[in-house]
C-alpha cells in the first residue's frame, strides 16, 4: 500500500507549539506498522538516484526515518542534534524557523570531505532547519546530494531555498 493510503494517521493540531501554527502531527503513523513501513519505502525509493553515503538525520523526527533508510540502502547515519547534545568535536550552524530561531550541531568528524550526504527530517516547512543542515555538512566538505521528508508545507515555500539540489517529499500540503 502507497504512503497515500495512510494521509488520516498525520494528524493536524492547531496552535502548538505556538498560536497561529498548524503542526502536522506524525506519531499516528509512526504507531501503524504497514504505513511506517510505507513510509521508509517511499522516501527510499524516492531518493535512490542520489547514491548517497550517508544519512543525516535532523533531531528528532529526522532520525526515526534517517535510520531505516540507512539500514536498507547500506548507507551510515549521521546525526545532526540540538545544541548540548553531543560530546566530541563539533560544528554549529544558527537559523530561522518556522517559530522562532535555533541552533543546530554536528560532529565534526561525522562526515568525510566528499561523501555524499541525504538530509532526512520528517517535515519540511520553511526550510530554514535543512537550509542550515546542508551548510553544516558542506562545511566539512560532504556533498549534498539531496533532501528527504515525509510532509512537504509547501505553501511555507521551502523547498527553494533548498537551491538545486533534489528533493524528495511524500506528502505536500
Ligand atoms: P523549518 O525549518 O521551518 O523547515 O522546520 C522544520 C522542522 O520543524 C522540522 O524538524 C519539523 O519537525 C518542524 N516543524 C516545523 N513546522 C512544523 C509543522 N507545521 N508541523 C510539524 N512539524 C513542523
């Protein structure tokens, strides 16, 4: 079954966490294994051609769909977390979202000058959090080889601040 099938378990919660935000609320679907599943297949078959190396996964929804997508391409996953999280060595990269602003955090050695790299998070909105992944993996001399989400916002236009680089997206509202 497509991920289609499965649209009823995102659920919308308005106002959270701030007035005015409709938040795509994706446990439902996490919770019912054939839509999970669908859910992986879809953005694995949808970003195939990019021949990545490496998932990079966005904390934290970004990691739930960032590991299973490793596994099944025989890819790595690298983490890109919240700041304080991570003990070594790292890289830090501030940005605009769709309420409020942030900072976000890789290891400076999680991945290797020339390895291509797909940035996974479950929602793309404005784009800022994937706009400021990629610079923190060009930064250390990965390539982006494209962008995965499960829900596109894409009247939040995103995806062209994303450039050119491909992206994939299940879901568009
Ligand atoms: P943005 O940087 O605006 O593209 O926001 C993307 C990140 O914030 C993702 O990690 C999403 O999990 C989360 N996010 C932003 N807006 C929403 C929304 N309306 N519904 C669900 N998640 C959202």
């Amino acid at each position: 079954m497509s991920i289609q099938h499965y649209v009823h378990l995102i659920r919308d919660v308005p106002d959270f966490p701030k007035p005015g935000i409709l938040f795509k609320e994706i446990t439902p679907l996490l919770q019912h294994g054939p839509a999970l599943r669908a859910a992986i297949d879809g953005m694995v078959a949808g970003t195939r051609d990019m021949q990545a190396d490496v998932m990079v996964g966005i904390e934290s929804r970004g990691f739930l769909f960032a590991a299973p997508m490793a596994y099944a391409t025989q890819s790595g996953v690298a983490l890109i977390r919240k700041p304080g999280k991570l003990p070594a060595l790292k890289v830090r990269q501030a940005y605009a979202l769709e309420y409020g602003t942030d900072l976000i955090e890789m290891h400076a050695d999680a991945i290797l000058p020339g390895q291509r790299v797909l940035i996974v998070d479950d929602v793309l909105a404005t784009g800022g959090t994937a706009q400021a992944a990629a610079e923190l993996v060009a930064s250390v001399g990965g390539i982006v080889a494209g962008f995965a989400f499960l829900v596109e916002l894409g009247f939040l236009g995103g995806r062209p601040r994303l450039g050119d680089v491909p992206v994939c997206s299940l879901l568009t509202y």
